[in-house]
C-alpha cells in the first residue's frame, strides 16, 4: 500500500513538474522571441525625427484630436497634469476632463485654477454612461472642458469623454500623468502615413518618481531614490519596448495601455466604447477592436510607437502597489475569458493564435505556475522525489533566463533610444535589472496568484492609489 501511495506520489510529482517546466519554457520561448522581433524592428525604424522637422511635415494637416482625461479623487496632481496638456506642441486639439464623481478636491481645484464656468454643449449620446451633471469652460483658455459626472469608474468616466468630444481621434491619458511636449504630433503621425488602416497607437510609459518636474514638464530625467520604484523603471522597459513593440511589428498588439493610447473615435463607438466595469478596460477595447475589424474583414492597424512617451508616478510601498498588480492580473484574466472564443479560433488569425495564446501563457497560466514551481520543487526536493541536481538546474534557469531578459531590454534602449544620458543611470539599471529577479519577480508573481484568487471570488474592488505628487519629485 505504501509503495502504491509512493507511486501516485511521484507520477503527481512528475506531472506537476512538467506542467512547470512547459510552462516556463512556452514563456522563456516568447520572451526571447519578442526579444529578437523588437530589436529587429528597432533596427529598421528609420532615426527618431526631431520635433520641428515634424511639425514642418504634419503641422498643416495634423487631424483634430481630444484629450481625454478621466480624473476620480487626482486632486493631488490633476490641475499640474492640466497644464502640461495645454502646452503640447499640437497645432489642434481640446482638452477634456471627466471628473469621475471624485470625493476630493479635483473638481474645485480645476475650478480656481483654470476659472472655470458652466456652460452648454450639444453632444451625441452614443455612449452610455452615468449622469453628466455639468460641463465646464474655461475663459482662460477655449482649449479646455471639463465634464463634472456622477461616479461610474473610469471606462464609463471615457464613455462620457467620447460622447462629449469632438474631434475624429481622441486620446486617453491619465489624470495623474504629464506628456513630453511632441507627443501628440508622434502619437498621430500613424493616423496621417496611413490613415484609412490606422485605428489605434500606444506610447511608452516611464516613470517619473525621481525626476525633476516643473510646470508640467520633465526637466531634468533622473532615475527614482527608491528601489521600488527603480524595479518598476526595468519593468516597464521590459514590457513596452520588447513585448509592444515585438506584437506591433506583426500587428498583434493586444493592450495600448489606459495611461496613454490614441484610438479613432468611430471605430471605439462601433464597438460600444469601453466596457463599464471592466478592470481591464485598456486591454478589453482592443480586444473589441480586433475582433470587430477581422469579423468586418477589414484591414486594419494597432500599433505602438517608441518615441511619444508619458510621464507617471509609480507606486513606491509595497501594499500600494500589490493591488494595483492584483488588479492588473484580475483585468487581464476578466477580459481572457469574456472573449475566450477568439483562443485558437482561425477566423481570428494571429490575434486568436498569438495574441490569446500569449495571454494564455503568460497571465492565465504564467503566475499559477511560477508560484507553485517556487513551493512544490523544493518541497519534493526535500521529501526526496526530486534530485538536488534537478533542483540547482531548474532554480539557476530560472534566475538567469531573468537577468537576460531584463539587461538585453536595457541594452535595446540605450542603443536605439538613449533616454538616460548618464553612465550612472545605466550601471544603476543595469545593476536593478539583476537584482529584480532575486525577490521582487517571486513577489509580484505572487501578488498575481493573489489576483487570480480575487477573480475566482468575483472581487470587483478597485482599491486606493496613494500618492506623493508628481509637482514633487524633484531631484
């Protein structure tokens, strides 16, 4: 009986083992393959052009495009973030804050510092959404309205944007966000080379803790004091020029991200704007977008581009920013299994077969089994139904396979892009880049698990984002 029982032992050991090892080889083979696809296609990206060349090409028939600002309980950095938006280098476009119901401030803040007074404006009601309790103006400046709402979460916040906006692109950013002064006009471009495919661009993320901000610009790009901040900084590297960029090159990007992404307003309405609720309201419209344009049998593009980049604050205690990675996993698997169909369906192309399948194996699978590879290999380790040498060989894979990864990302910016112009700055990323796989990768895998947990029990809670203040990371 006791060597029947140490059989089933070992054959459940054995399986598990190999789920882990499958599992962690399909993402190690996408991982490397995003990066060779995003270096090949940084490689043939003709040189980042300086911004007046721009406004000479595209200034004179740049398209009219409304920034959307969706702003819940951002009083702290909303009237900031404002002006930076003001200021862009755009020769035509609106400013559109949605003032999400906020319990704070945000809404009196605008009010002082931009004078605002109510005013009419005809609208479509394409898009359903929570009451509008007022629309605002500014005589300081005809480039801004702000939408005052009852509380319906952000994609419903969105919804009311389009609905009230105008102009045939509209652009979603964060309310606690600041963007580099040309990036509209290298967000749009897209829309004007190839504006009967281009429906939807995505820019890159950074993180500003640590930098000099003044007056709603990034003066001065310094890198953030603590070091959670600075894992972030390789994080986000890692996941918007390798992985956004390798799917854009092959037209298979699933997510532009809900901090900063341009969308064509007729093809959002089409497919019923942003869904309310969703968690992962950013990742869930492109979805909708994709499956719409290959079910219409229409040529279209989703891409993203390296240079128009936004500036956020990143949360810097651990608690913080455990939810708001639980939350990210809980979007990604809400927005999974909504549109299951399209896995591995061919009416769907690559979309269904590389898209999905990288969600599959990354989000849906990827946390589930890193975590139990971390407690069941040394556990049968220690009860002797795994050698010490399969042991040593599956912990150094995985401590490596991480360190590349993360320093080849880094070598990609610095060789294509060079946004930190220090040695310092580098030999300190360099040095995060290593350091990240050793703790903070375990546990943010774990904050994952504890999002597929919170999924299963149907928790829909968004939960708080503390913040410091962009106006405040000054170096």
């Amino acid at each position: 009986m006791i060597a029947d029982w140490s059989h089933e032992v070992v054959l459940a050991a054995t399986i598990l083992s190999w789920f882990i090892i499958g599992a962690g080889l399909a993402q190690t083979t996408i991982y490397l393959l995003q990066l060779v696809v995003a270096g090949y296609a940084l490689s043939k990206r003709p040189p980042v052009a300086r911004s007046a060349l721009l406004w000479q090409r595209y200034g004179d028939i740049a398209p009219p495009i409304a920034l959307l600002v969706p702003a819940y309980n951002e009083a702290l950095n909303v009237v900031e973030s404002v002006q930076s938006m003001l200021a862009l280098e755009y020769p035509n476009f609106e400013v559109v804050v949605i003032n999400d119901g906020s319990k704070d401030d945000t809404l009196l803040r605008l009010i002082e510092a931009f004078k605002l007074v109510k005013f009419h404006r005809p609208y479509e009601e394409a898009l359903a959404h929570q009451p509008i309790r007022g629309l605002y103006s500014s005589p300081v400046t005809e480039r801004l309205f702000v939408v005052d709402k009852e509380n319906g979460g952000k994609a419903d916040a969105q919804n009311a944007g389009i609905n009230v906006c105008r102009a045939p692109l509209f652009c979603v950013i964060d309310g606690d966000s600041i963007l580099d002064p040309d990036a509209l006009m290298r967000a749009a471009q897209p829309f004007i080379d190839d504006p009967e495919r281009t429906i939807a661009v995505g820019g890159t993320i950074r993180i500003a803790n640590g930098s000099r901000i003044e007056a709603g610009r990034v003066r001065e790009i310094h890198l953030p004091r603590r070091l959670l901040p600075l894992f972030q900084v390789v994080e986000y590297l890692r996941a918007f020029l390798m992985a956004r960029l390798a799917w854009s090159s092959i037209n298979t990007l699933m997510l532009v991200s809900g901090a900063f992404g341009m969308f064509r307003r007729a093809e959002a309405v089409a497919v019923g704007g942003f869904t309310k609720g969703s968690m992962g309201e950013d990742l869930d419209i492109v979805i909708k977008l994709h499956r719409h344009m290959r079910d219409r049998k229409r040529k279209y593009r989703i891409q993203f581009i390296p240079e128009p980049v936004c500036w956020t604050e990143a949360p810097e205690t651990l608690s913080v920013l455990g939810r708001q990675r639980s939350r990210w996993q809980r979007g990604a698997l809400e927005c999974f299994f909504r549109y299951r169909s399209m896995l591995f369906n061919p009416r769907y192309g690559r979309v269904g077969f590389l898209g999905f399948g990288h969600i599959l194996i990354v989000d849906v699978l990827g946390p589930v089994a890193e975590v139990l590879g971390y407690i069941l290999i040394p556990a049968f380790w220690l009860l002797g139904i795994l050698s010490a040498e399969y042991l040593l060989a599956f912990t150094a894979l995985i401590f490596t396979y991480g360190v590349c990864v993360s320093v080849c990302s880094l070598i990609l910016e610095e060789a294509e892009l060079q946004r930190f112009p220090r040695a310092r700055d580098l030999a300190v990323l360099t040095a995060a880049a290593v350091i990240e796989n050793f703790g903070y990768r375990q546990l943010n895998n774990f904050w994952r698990v504890k999002g597929w947990w919170q999924f299963l029990r149907g928790n829909q809670g968004w939960g708080e984002m503390t913040r410091t203040g962009l106006g405040g990371a000054k170096k």
